[in-house]
C-alpha cells in the first residue's frame, strides 16, 4: 500500500491511500483525507494528478455519507478550522 501527500503554502494537507480492489472488477478506489490546519475555514484543493491518481473519479464523502460529484483533474471541499473532511473516489 502506498500512500501520496500533498502539502500547499497554507497550511492544508491532503492523503491519499488506495483501497481494497473490488471483488467484481480491478478498479481500485482511494481514501482521501483533506485537513485544514489553519485557525479559520478554508477551501482545501487536491490535484488528482499530485496524489498519483488518472482519470475521473466519483467523490463520496465517507462521513456525511453523501455523494459530491465527479472530479477529473482536481477535487475541494470546505474544512472547518483545525477539522478534516475524509472522502473515497472511485472509478
């Protein structure tokens, strides 16, 4: 297992970690947490292309449970001061 870090100049990390492969097809999907370090609100962006991943891919996000779209080249969300917002993309 290999795990992908994308740091940018504020303070904001994003970690990606590829899941299990589906019983019913090769496609893998990847767990990102995007973590906001700052002491306010921000808008966190993650490049796929960074964090090692080709393609579009469906966002979810795991702890809402609640599907965001789709994101081809870059992905974002609004994280809470010192807070993480914890997605799956899948193919």
């Amino acid at each position: 297992m290999r795990r992908r870090q994308f740091l940018s100049l504020l303070g904001s990390v994003a970690i990606a970690t590829p899941g299990p492969a589906s019983a019913q097809s090769a496609n893998r999907t990847y767990r990102v947490g995007l973590f906001n370090r700052g002491p306010e609100s921000a808008r966190v962006s993650a490049k796929c292309s960074d964090l090692g991943l080709t393609g579009a891919h469906s966002v979810r996000d795991i702890w809402l449970q609640k599907d965001l779209g789709r994101a081809t080249n870059e992905f974002s969300a609004e994280v809470p001061r010192h807070g993480v917002v914890f997605v799956r993309l899948s193919r």
